[in-house]
C-alpha cells in the first residue's frame, strides 16, 4: 500500500514540475469557451477583448489586463473565472459551462509560469527530429522511419511484428502504388529476386507503371474536384479529360512539386506557356457552372469565384478558408479583408449562361499524336 502512495505520488509531482503547455492544454480551453467573444472575430468581440494572441490578452483596457505574466493576484481573467458574482463571472451565466477546479488551476500555474503563447502547431515551422539510438536485437533498422517506430515501441514496451512474407509484401506494396494485385509474372519476378535490393527493384518497377500516375492522381483530382459534368440542373457532360490526364503524367513523370504548384495556379501567366501549362490551368475550370435558363449570369459566376477562391486555400493551404467569407475566421488566421483581397484575383472570369464549355483550347489526344 506504501509503494503505490509513494507511486502516485511521484507521477504527481512529476505532473506537476512539467511547464503548462498552451497548445496542448491553455488554447483548448479558451478556444471552447472564451474566443466566441474574445478571439479573432472582430465584429462578435466583446469589451475590446481578445485572448487568441498574448498582445491582446496581456493589453491594459480600463486599468485592468486580463493576464498579467508572473502575476495571478491582478490577472482579471483569473478574478472572472472564479468569482461567483453573476455580473462579473466569466463565462456569463447561460453563455457556457464554467472552469472546473482543475482547469482553474490550469491557468494559474500557466500565468505564474510567464503566461508563454505558442504558435499553433500546424502554422510552426518544422523541426528535423534527431533519429534516435535504438536497441536492433528486435527488429533490423533499414531506415529512419525504423528507427521512430523501434523507439516508439521500447517505449511503450511493445514487440514488433513479424515481417511480412513475400507474397504478402508485394500484394501489399502493389496496392498500395497502382490500386492493382501484382501479376503472375511479377510475383515470380520478385521471388526469383534474392538480391540485397529485391524491395527496391519491386518498388522502382511499380513506379514506372502507368498504373501509378493513374492510382495516385485519383487523390489529387478528387482535391481538385474534378468531374466530367457540370454539376448543376441537368448536369450535361463537359470535355476536361486533357487536365486529367495532365495530373496523370505529372505523377507518373514525377514532376516537382512546386512546377505543378505553378503550372495550375498560374500556367497561363508564365512567359511562353506551353500546352501543357495551358492545360494545367483547368484546375480553375473545375468549378461548378450553369448554363440552365432563367439562372442569374452573375450569382453563379460569383460562385465560380468563391469555389476557386475556396478550394486553391484548401488545397494548397491545407486550412480551410469558407468561413473567412462571411466573417473573419474564428479559429485560422484568414481575416475577412484578406479572404476578398484573394477573391479579387480570381475574380476575372466570365461563366455566361450558355451551352459552351469557353475558354477552351484544341489539343489532341495521345492516339493522334503518334
């Protein structure tokens, strides 16, 4: 019974000792109950108020700061988060659940401990982590991602599993690189292999199948939302397929990352485009267009301008930006302003209500150019 209370204690105290971290414990809590009224959205902001950044939280308004680094006695969010004055509490009763002790405590210890903001973490630049030193009796380290999971496992005091064998291995890898079962003949090719580079070999092979552009590029069109129709009324069919395959070949060619970047954005605008940079820009051409009579040639190409505007952010950001239309985004860092300085570039484009698929280019496919 001694040994467990000396145990807990310790974890205790070891909790205790470690720094409050904002993003993992401070930003949840105030993202849940207080940016609603005091985050980045200025036209929901209340008191002048904003907790989202340590400039504004730290900021005097009236001879009071809400958070005073170091100082808990003077920190107003402190005194409202605790008071049981229902003028002066925080949240205001009906406006949310209030802090639990635990929570409370929280923030005490984070304010005593200098009230540090961080930047969230998808927005903090990368870090090469040190590979760490691990113990190969358990399993053979071929590679740094090796290395992450051998250590991961010692951690967590877990065996790993047995590998795979070679048909097990190469249905997988097949799958994985062209969406296809690996052939009779390429099973026996792999198992006849017994060179130190069998996996390599198998890998490289796959790569090289035009199965590849065609299995990976399926992601990138359903991000580019790409579709054969129009997609509103009668949805009639439009003639796009040339962008499709476009993605294919830049996959199977292995194009650069930020080469394929340029190309869609702005493939048009470089010096001397060529056709495939010309192709590229359909990218853009993907949004939704209607050509129904008695439709409003102005709404829908709004909407053209919104979708594009919508899903370059998405796409390429990795954040969503939709939110930013209407207000200023409550939780990513898009204000309203910016959201239509970026609309304004696209916002260049006609989408007349007719049955005609414009601007288009003439190129031939692959069987007429041979």
């Amino acid at each position: 019974m001694l040994i467990r209370f000396i145990f807990t204690l310790i974890l205790g105290l070891s909790a205790l000792s470690a720094k409050v971290s904002f993003n993992d414990e401070i930003r949840p809590l105030l993202s849940n109950t207080c940016y609603r009224c005091h985050g980045p959205d200025e036209e929901d902001r209340k008191a002048k108020l904003r907790l989202d950044t340590r400039e504004g939280a730290t900021r005097e308004h009236e001879g009071f700061a809400a958070i005073l680094p170091g100082n808990i006695e003077d920190s107003e969010l402190i005194y409202r988060i605790v008071t049981d004055d229902e003028d002066e509490m925080m949240p205001p009763p009906g406006k949310g659940e209030r802090f639990t002790k635990e929570q409370i405590e929280l923030f005490k210890r984070w304010i005593e401990e200098g009230a540090e903001y961080e930047v969230h973490w998808s927005y903090a630049k990368p870090v090469r982590a040190e590979i760490p030193r691990v113990n190969e009796t358990m399993m053979k380290v071929r590679n740094p991602i090796d290395a992450f999971v051998l250590s991961r496992l010692e951690k967590e005091d877990l065996q790993p599993s047995k590998e795979a064998d070679p048909h097990t291995l190469i249905r997988r890898v097949a799958l994985d690189l062209t969406g296809l079962p690996p052939t009779k003949e390429e099973v026996d090719v792999f198992l006849a292999d017994e060179s130190a580079k069998a996996y390599e070999n198998l890998v490289n092979r796959l790569l090289n199948k035009p199965a590849f552009g065609e299995h990976w590029a399926r992601m990138w069109l359903d991000l580019a939302r790409y579709a054969d129709s129009a997609g509103y009324a009668d949805d009639p069919g439009r003639t796009i397929w040339a962008y499709r395959d476009w993605v294919i070949r830049a996959f199977n060619e292995n194009m650069p990352f930020d080469q394929f970047t340029i190309d869609q954005i702005a493939g048009d605008l470089v010096s001397n485009p060529t056709e495939d940079q010309l192709i590229a820009t359909a990218f853009h051409r993907n949004t939704k267009t209607n050509n129904e009579g008695g439709t409003s040639d102005e709404e829908f190409r709004n909407a053209a301008v919104v979708d594009r505007v919508n899903t370059t952010m998405a796409t390429w950001m990795g954040t969503t930006a939709a939110c930013a239309q209407c207000h200023t985004h409550k939780y990513d860092p898009i204000s309203h302003a910016e959201y239509f300085q970026m609309f304004a570039i696209f916002n260049q484009s006609e989408d007349a209500d007719r049955r005609n698929e414009a601007p288009i280019i003439q190129v031939m496919g692959d069987q007429n150019k041979k």
